[in-house]
C-alpha cells in the first residue's frame, strides 16, 4: 500500500476546497504523490503527468465539504465539548461571519486548544478513512 504524506494531503483538501477556484490536485494509486493543478503552482516547476485524467491510476482529492470536514465537524466539536452551546452554535451558522463568532465563542469558553486537537485528529482520521477507501496509507 502506497502512503500519502498527511500534511500534503491535507494542503491538497484546503486548495481544492478554496472558494472561487478551480483548482484540482489528485492522488497517484502507484506512488502516493500529489499533483495539483493551482494558480498557486507553477506547472513548469510541477507539470502534471499526462495521464491523470485517462489512466485511472489518480484519485481525486475531495472537497472538505465531500468528507464532512466543515460544519458537520464544528457540529461535532459543539456537541461534545460546549453542550450548553450547541444551538446557539447552530444559530450562529445561519448568518454571516459564523466562523468568527464562533472561534470567539471558543475563546471565551478556554476551548481553543481542545478545539484546534479535536479539529486536527478528525481531519486526519477522515483522511486516513478516504486513503483506506483508495488503497492508500495516511503517512
């Protein structure tokens, strides 16, 4: 089984995820390299192999919303760490600005670390779930 670096992986979600871009980046089943196709990279310095899109041998990486890594997980945190909170978290997401109030919400409560650890550990076992699913290693 080929490994993925988690990190890179990670990047991979965010710049694939990023409003207003077209960006795409996939996941080699034979290395467990990424290639991405951004503004952000050059396609000199990382030109994508002519196959990625006929071979079958490249994964799409998804979008966080596909893997349920935006408000589903700020969802999750709510409900297990600030209970009493959790429908005002709620309220807060029907409205503009949420991701700030939010992390204000957090702040205030001392939650921030225990926030940012539950936000890491459940990206990264999502991503180890979605590599499993493709015949991939998390590394």
């Amino acid at each position: 089984m080929n490994t993925v670096d988690a990190g890179e992986l990670e990047d991979a979600v965010l710049i694939v995820s990023e409003p207003g871009t077209s960006d795409e980046a996939w996941v080699s089943l034979d290395t467990g390299q990424l290639h991405i196709r951004s503004e952000m990279v050059d396609d000199e310095l990382a030109p994508l192999p002519e196959d990625i899109a006929s071979s079958g041998r490249y994964v799409p990486v998804p979008h966080m919303r596909t893997l349920d890594l935006g408000l589903e997980l700020v969802f999750d945190f709510a409900d297990a760490a600030m209970p009493g909170d959790a429908d005002r978290v709620r309220q807060m997401f029907k409205r503009a600005g949420a991701y700030g109030d939010f992390s204000e919400l957090v702040a205030e409560r001392g939650l921030t670390d225990r926030w940012h650890d539950f936000r890491e550990a459940q990206t990264r076992a999502v991503l180890a779930g979605w590599c499993a699913e493709n015949g991939l290693e998390l590394g």
